[in-house]
C-alpha cells in the first residue's frame, strides 16, 4: 500500500502517521520529495481500511499494490482448481456445456429438454426454479417444485444439475442440487454468499452486470472464507451503451480471470448477448480464448417458453452448434 | 404494444399470430405495408410476455408503449404520496435530511453523532447496523446489536431511525426501526421486496448502481404488488467510466421520477461521489432540482470511522452545509 | 511516479531500472519490501512516457501522483480565469446564458430567435452553422452562409455569438465569430486543437461523450500549448446505459473541474438530457452547484425546426425558465 | 415508422398530423386504441427527420423500424464486399494480419519490424505517421517524414500499409498509403468522412470509444455517399467501468456487423485490450467468431517504444501467437 501525502504536511504530521500506520504491523518506509511525501507500506496491509487512511487530513491517496483477495488469487495458488461433480470434472483440460431452459415449466418440458440436450453432447444440466424477473407479475418460476422436476430429469438422464439460489431462505431445498448458481443480481449479496460458504456444494457465480472482475473475485472470496473452495465463475455479459445486444460479453474475462485465480471460468452467451444467432459465435470465441464451458438456453418449445423465450435455442439448433462446439474444443486443447 | 413482423411473412401466418395476440385479451390491429406489416395491440398488455412473442419466428422486434409498472405509475396517481414517519412528513413540500454514520460503531459514537446532526437541523438519523462490504475481511457492521444502539439514539434524540437490511431472515429485527432501508446491491433482490411488501413500514429503495429508472420503478412495483405504497426513492449514483468521482450522480433521475412516478425522491451525495467536498454543491444541485430530501454521510470522527471515513462529514462540516440546504430548500420553496 | 516492481526482481535488473530513470533528471527513492520493490520517482515526471515504463518486463505497474496538466491546473493558477467577450465577462461571479437554435436555418429564423432570447435576458447567441450529423443525408447546416446569418443577428441585437467549428480548413470563416465552439465529437480533434491555439479566440470546449475530465482538460492543455489561455469548458452529458435521457448529465464535473482547474464551466441542459422538461430543473442544478453559465436551445418554432427539435424550447418557455435562472443565479451569487 | 401519440390527442390534431407526415411520401396508418393513437408510417422515411416528429406537442415517442443506413446494409447488399490491396484480399473467406508498431520512429526501426512481421507471416504493415495523443506533450509522430518510411518499409517487404490519418488537410501526403485508417477519436469527424468518400481509397474504420455499432454503419455510409465502397470496420474495444483492461473489446459487434453490414471486420487486440498477454486470447476468439483480420502492435524493440509500448509484442512473441493465428483461421475455413 502506498500513501501519498498533502503537499503542505510537516514532520510532526507524517511522525504521527508513520506511527499509526505502523500499529498494524507493517513496516513503513519513507519518501521525501520536493513537493510531495510518499509513505510505502510493506507487510500484510489486508488489516488496513483503505477508507479510513483516506480520510486522514493529510492524505491526498492511497494506492493498493497488493490484491485485495488471498484465496481466490492464483499467486498463492498457481495450479488450477478442478471441480468434481458426479464424476465429471470441472476446469484443468475438461470442458463442460450446462444447457437446459431458461425457466422449469413442467415434466414433460424439463425431461423432453433434457434428453435432447444429453443426445446432443451436453454435460449437464440447466433450469431455473425460482426466476429473478424484473416484472412482478411475470412468471416468478416453479420454486420448490421446479427443484423437484430437476432431480426428476438427472434421474431419468443422469445428467447433474445446477439450478440458482435467489434467498439463503431456500438453503434446505438445494440440498440434492449438484451447482448451486448465484445469479449476477445477487453477486453481492453478501449474506447469501457467507451461507453458501459454509456449504460443501460446487457454486456458480455470475458477474453481476455492473461489476469489475475484482468485485466477482471478492465474492468468491467471501465465499472461501467459509470453507469452500468449490468456486466456478461466470462471465455473462456486462452492462454497456450498446443496444444492439442485452448485455456486452466481456470476453476479455475469460483470459484474465484465468490470470488472476485459479477457479474454473464458465460463460454464459445466451444472456450475454440474448439474441440465439449470436449463441454459437460466442461460444466459439469463448472456447478458444481459454473458458471451461459454457451454459446456453435451449428450450424443446422456445416460441412458447415462458421467459426468455427469445434467446433460447431449439433441439435442433442446439445439436449443430454443438456439433461446431465440440469441433473447436477438441481444436483448443479441451476433452468434452 | 407494437409488434413488427419480418418482410417475408405470408398472410396464413399473420392470421394465426393475431389469433395467438387475440386470446390475451387485447385488440389487433393490422398495419401492412409494402415491406413489413405492423401489428398494433390496444388494452391491457401487461399479461403479454415481450420475450415469448420475441421468440415467434415471424416476429422482427417488438415494442412495449405502455409503462410496465402500474402502481408505482403517476399516469393512475396523479397527487404525490406523502408518506409519515413519527408525526413528520416526507414528500409533498416536505424537506427531509437524513444524517448519521456509515455505520453503527459504538453507543457513544452513535450518540454523539445523533446529537449532532439534530441540533444542526438534519430531521431523521441513518446508521448502518448491517453493512455490505465488498470485502470478507471488512467491518461487517455490528448487526443486532447496531439496531439496539440506533433506538438508544432515537430515544435520546427523537430522531426517527434509518438503516439497511440486507436479508429477509433478519426482518424481526427490524420491527422497530422507522424507515427500512434496501441498499443499492439488493435493489433486484426480489424475495426481499416481496417480502418487504407485506410490511406497513416505509421502504428507503436505492437506485443499483447500472439499474435503469424503469427497472427502479418496477422494483419499487414488487413491494407495491405486496401492499405496501410506502416507498421512498433514492438515486445516489450509477457506475460510469469516469474514475474521478466512485460513482456518478444522475441528476436528471430526480425530475423524471418524479414525472413518472408519485413517490417522494431522495438524493444520497455522500455515496454519489465518494468525496466530502462535493457534498455541499450535490446537495443544492438535488435541492434545485426537486428533490424532497437528502441522505448524508457524518461521523463524530471520520478519520477513525471504521467504514468510508473518506466521504463522511464532521458535525462542524455538517452544521455549515446545513446552513445552506436550509437556505436553498427554503428558495425552492420546501419546507425543512 | 511510483513504479512497482515484479515479486522476482533481482538486484542487478533494480540498479539498471534506477539509473534509467534517473536519467530523466528525477530522483529515484528505493523501497524494498518482502515481496516488492516500490520505485518513488521525485521531480518532474511528465518527461517519462508512462508506456515506455509499463514496457519494461520487471515492471509491475506504474502510477502518476501528478496531474498531467499544468496550464490547465489550479494549482499553479489559484484564480478563476475570466474571459472577456464584447464587454462581457465570463467567469468569477459573472454568469452568462447563451440560447439560440441548433442549426441557422434562415435569416428570419435566427434574427426572430435572438431578439427573442435577448429579451428574455440571454447574454449571447448561439446557433449552429456547420452541424454534426449522424446520417449523411440529414440536413448539414448553411455552412458559411449560417454564420454571415450569425454575424447579421449579431447586428441587429448586439448579442456575442457562439458557434461550432467541425475542420481546421474552415477557420478562416470564424474571423469574426466570438466564441468558437469544439463540439463532443472533436474534443480530441488533436490538429484542430492545435490550432486554436495559435488563435486568440475564446474556444467553448465541450466533453466528449465518453471522455474523463483528464482528458478534457488534457484537451484544453492542446490549446494552451499554442498559447490560447481563452477556455470555456462545457459538461454536455455523457454515455451510459440509461435510456430516457440522450446523455447523463454529470453534475458532479462541475464542481471538480472548478477544483482542478481555472476555467470557467458551463452546461449545455438541452443536449445533457434531450428533453424540453429537464431544461427548468437541470438548469437549476447547474447554477447550484457553481456552473459559471448555461447553453439552452431556443427556436423559435421548434416543431419545424431542421434538427433537434425535440429539445429546443420555444420563446415562451424560455421566457418562463430565464425568470428562474435569474432567481437563482442571484440566490447563488451570481451576476446575470 | 411508428409514432405514438399523446393520450389526450383530438381528432382534429391527428388530421393534421396525417396530412403533415403523408406530405413526405409515405402512407400512414391510423390504430386507434381506447388510450392511445398510433400512427403506422409505410414507406421510404429516411427522409423525415425524427426528431422534428418528436418536437410536435402531441407526440409521445417515435420509432424507426428501418435502418437509416442503405449502402452500409447488407439487406440491399447480400454478398461480402471483397476489397482488393496490392493483389492481396480483405473479406470473402481471405484472412489478413496488419502487424507492426504503434508509430513509426526511425527507418531502422520500421524497416527491421516489417521485416520481421512479413517473416511471422503478417500480410500488412501498420505504423503511425501521425499520433493522436492525449497529452500535447507526448511524441506526436514523425508526420510526412514517417509516412516516407513506411513507404520505404513496403519497397523493401513488398507488405502494403496501413496508416492514420488526423486532418483532411494532410491528403495529399496519403497518395501512396495502401489503407487509410480513421482513428477511433476521428469516426464522427463527418469533414474527414466526407473527403475520404470522394476517395477511391480503402478505408479502415475504427469505430470510437463509446460509439454504437449504428453509428459505426452510419460513418461508414458517410463515406458511401462520397462513392467510396471500400470500407474495412474495425472493433477496437469499448469505454466501460472495468478497469483492469484499457477498454472492452466487444467481440459481440463482429457477428452482428457481419449481420448487419457487407463490409469486411477486422479487431484490433492490441488497443481493446492494452496488455500484450491478453493479445493471443482476444486474437483467436476474434477468428472463431468470424472476425476478416486483426491489426496487432509489433515493436522491434518494445521496452524502447515512444509509445503505447505496453501493449506491443516483440518480433519473437508475435511469431508465436501467429502460429496460433495461423492453425485458427485454417481451423475456422480462412484463408491466411
């Protein structure tokens, strides 16, 4: 950490400081310029608030050399996470497309999908029980029953399955769940995610929309400081000036993200961009720029769907793109 | 809602779209041009999932011409909602300032501060009990224990209290507390707004930092569907590129929601900018403007203030600031 | 300048980095910690190209603790520039409102229109005569006919007046132009900028759409460069995702660019938002909040008007708002 | 055309509303719902001016249905425009590498990285004669003398060039320059636009910081309208809150320009990204999603660059990632 003093500060004034900054257990090393004094803070600077050094009188900034997450950082951490689940695994050289419906509507929907998406090659499997809408009164999902139709279609096709998480309220009724999503609007909800840590289960965590790749790491490591490490992060698009898409696919995550930790990164390109003829470019740009899957919305019935219908790809159309999909995996390296 | 159909569409399919458009209810009309046709739907077409009719394979694009939010919508309540804390007012001519801590840190520090900021003029006392915090490591607030010590404050001062939730399951706590204060990470954390709908209790709704005003309003529409009018609006700032300020402040969302919508409008200067000097010309530019109060940051010692000391005031910057709200509200004719 | 060396930097590569750096004439101070090494550049820095040192392989990051500009700063000019203008002033306790139309369209349009904003109480004219145009085919403006146009307005009310210049070929028509306008989309029009500033004029300089205020002062520093002190900066809205307005308009820039730097600041209301009923309350904002003037479209018949009608006020409402910012620019303690 | 009208609109206003717009040749279609009037326009409506409709009192909104670019659109232009340099193609299924660095700084300097990059297996050369920088103190480039170079560097490599330009009045020196490229601070400089239609030249087209894929296809059509078709478009990232990376390449905007447009697409990593290990990633996810070619900075000598050398890659880097470049674009049916 690196503190920047006003121009006008006198010994006595930076005597004080050095002292109180020192009280934490860092060594702080002195730079006297002509006009301004730096002060380098060296040792473990996680303990200090940022905040309050800035609200020092004398302080003009404060720069952080150090990340601000340990667990989650791939410094002390360099080799890859690899995620069991159900005898798959997630990350390393494995790569894994989660697909399924927006929403869970019924059995015949969920199992009818599920098949189809297993024929085509996917790994697991997708739905959404309880639904986040912006509207309240659209379709709100089938909670509690959704779950159970879920665990009906793993039954009948083995796929695992990763369903989201809206309230720590819910946490019993996740419990034969095999991914739990936290979806981008509750990135930050940070009492969700302390429950979710002290849980053993795989947790998928989406960017929220507004969020840099620092904060999607701090979540994850809210989540660490429980006790699970079980973390697959998820980049699915951010929010932009641009209209022509729902969201922006910040692909340049991907890669970074891999820098910057050790978790497996998953994207999300049918609510990236929400329009289906985007669906296979992205998924393609997203395989050969290093992700570890990818989860995409197909629907046996998209015209009738009740969410989402618009981005949600048909059986049909998901088979040839997985057809391309598995093609570019294989090409980068991947075992699908 | 307008629906626009792809050139190539043939008549049997136009017939079975506006037979499908028909059943909800709503009249079709039909505008065909030499390339595309048009349709137009009059009535209520709230029921009418934009993304199912999105997905129809003849459908270009679609677009809604009526609000989605009815409640919240000043069309069907033209008079202002005057909402009533303790015997004050916020709303209508009413000026409100709501002053106290970014957290709750001990009796004294929360004591004093009340004292503070009510001898200055400031109407209602905030104080976070629950605090979000970005990192695992940070100050979590002191949770029950905060709400104790903001009743202790509101006993000795008469201050109406203001504080956070940041969870459904904390709910009981909040049984005494005057205004429940829904932070800008929860804004589409729907569970607790269905929740919070149930409740009599007025709702202080923050604005997510990249939530459009619509998506403010329909979030203000899920505590609404629940029961509960008493909502009050609070815009403190959307995530921008420009790194000077921590978030920009969106002064134009105060005179378009009180345009579109009947609930009183508050501004938050202190997390807008993230800067104590800015708090001042915010807070007239929010006063000038319409706005019917104001949320500001004061710590009795900010430099030792154990969360965002950095954009807290102390109670002799306050008293000045103070000085100047009063004036400006009182030109732009609102009473404080 | 702080530069941050890479955790396995060895000792040699560090003294082969100090004296490279030294050779720019700065001193370099060492501090070595357990894991890094921080470099604190003291003296003049704006010589070291801050690329060229993120370049260097042992380099983790490189920060500036110095603005990048210096005619620009207040630092080194404490007090407010203030520009004279045909025996106007504008800067210091002076405030100015220029109206006009988007684009002179006709003889009649523009002398109607400045007699009426005269009136009304506006202290300059504007109007557009080369106009920036998304579409090719919309209409481009008179060109050098709009400003003869201008210039006969000018006659006739004795009004100074204001207009945009889109290509350094084109200066010789502004001889007798007061104020030269660079518009949002050519605030980085570097050779433009350069030479303005061998010119003598006032130059309004508007921010870009997605340009920080570094850079915009950045953009102002081009023109000092040359030697024209003469600047008059405009916050017009910036871009973000909101859709109800064209722009967002950062009020916030207006307070700090008065911190960093000694221009005058004035707002342009009608392009921020795009909306006739945001003018009234944006305006007012501004002055609040210490805009040193404002910039409003009035036309005198906006439903016909050849570009951006939907923003431009009519005489008669101008006549009503003019009476507010009046109010308020002597409540704020401004001279109109 | 879709305009909406106000809820109180008379019968006598919606005549005249009628009468006016049925005055620029279209026919327009009346839907009358219970609440609101719609006004269905069919036909050519480039030529109505939307914002004048919205400018009218009894106007709610005003929606375009049509794209306001036509040569630009791939809907009157279904086949790929193939542009042909030197014997060489850009579009269709030919894949092209515009290599080297950031300016041109010396003759030893280009000479060696053309030939360097023709080595790697580049098929273009790009060098900055003129330099567009923020800071008026920065290395502006060797103007006139370095397009001489780089016309020295393609005699001796056979590679065509690629180069900015920064003001109409510099054309004449760009009468040997191959590709003419309009920097993204320059995409709305509508003067240059112009000029560079009358033009035979192929232009590359960088689309600007914070301009919408529209208003990219909208350049591109002013330059059109002058009768030049040979436009390349350029993604070169995006203005957003992440900070991690200089901007946000949307690789989104390559299918969607793909889409929209007959224009070849090419990406430019170095710039969107501002960090040489994300170059390779965001090079090989551009190829899987469709991209025509990539523009990346190769420096002889990186660490001594005047400018933007963090973000340029070493002759020996650049071999290695075109290898990659190389097995992908065969992969993705390109040919290199």
């Amino acid at each position: 950490m690196i503190v920047i003093l006003k121009q006008q500060t006198n010994g006595e004034q930076i005597d004080e400081m050095v002292k109180w900054l020192s009280s934490f257990d860092v060594k702080v090393n002195l730079v006297q310029g002509t006009q301004k004094t730096i002060l380098g803070l060296i040792g473990d600077t996680t303990k200090i608030d940022i905040e309050s050094v800035k609200a020092k009188d004398i302080v003009e900034n404060v720069q952080r050399i150090q990340e601000p997450y340990k667990n989650a950082n791939r410094k002390f951490h360099p080799d890859d996470t690899i995620i069991e689940v159900e005898g798959r695994q997630i990350g390393g050289n494995s790569f894994n497309v989660i697909a399924g419906p927006c929403s869970v509507e019924s059995e015949e929907q969920i199992i009818t999908t599920a098949k189809a998406v297993k024929n085509a090659g996917a790994t697991m499997l997708r739905g959404g029980a309880f639904k986040p809408r912006t509207s309240p009164y659209a379709f709100q999902g089938l909670r509690a029953d959704g779950i159970e139709l879920l665990l009906a279609a793993k039954k009948e096709t083995g796929l695992p399955i990763v369903t989201e998480i809206m309230s720590l309220s819910h946490i019993d009724l996740f419990a034969d769940v095999d991914i739990i999503q936290v979806g981008a609007r509750n990135m930050q909800n940070f009492e969700l995610l302390k429950e979710l840590g002290h849980s053993k289960k795989p947790i998928l965590l989406k960017r929220g929309l507004a969020n840099t790749l620092e904060e999607l790491l701090m979540s994850a490591e809210y989540i660490t400081a429980g006790g699970n490490q079980n973390i697959i992060l998820c980049e699915r698009g951010i929010r932009t000036f641009e209209p022509k898409t729902r969201n922006t696919l910040d692909i340049s995550a991907i890669p970074l993200l891999k820098q910057l930790s050790h978790f497996p990164v998953v994207v999300d390109p049918s609510h990236a961009a929400g329009i289906t003829t985007l669906v296979e470019p992205l998924s393609l740009a997203s395989i050969a720029c290093g992700a570890d899957g990818l989860i995409i919305e197909v629907h046996n019935d998209p015209k009738n769907a009740l969410s989402d219908g618009a981005q949600s790809l048909t059986p049909e159309s998901f088979e040839k793109i997985m057809a391309k999909i598995k093609a570019q995996a294989t090409f980068s390296g991947k075992v699908l």
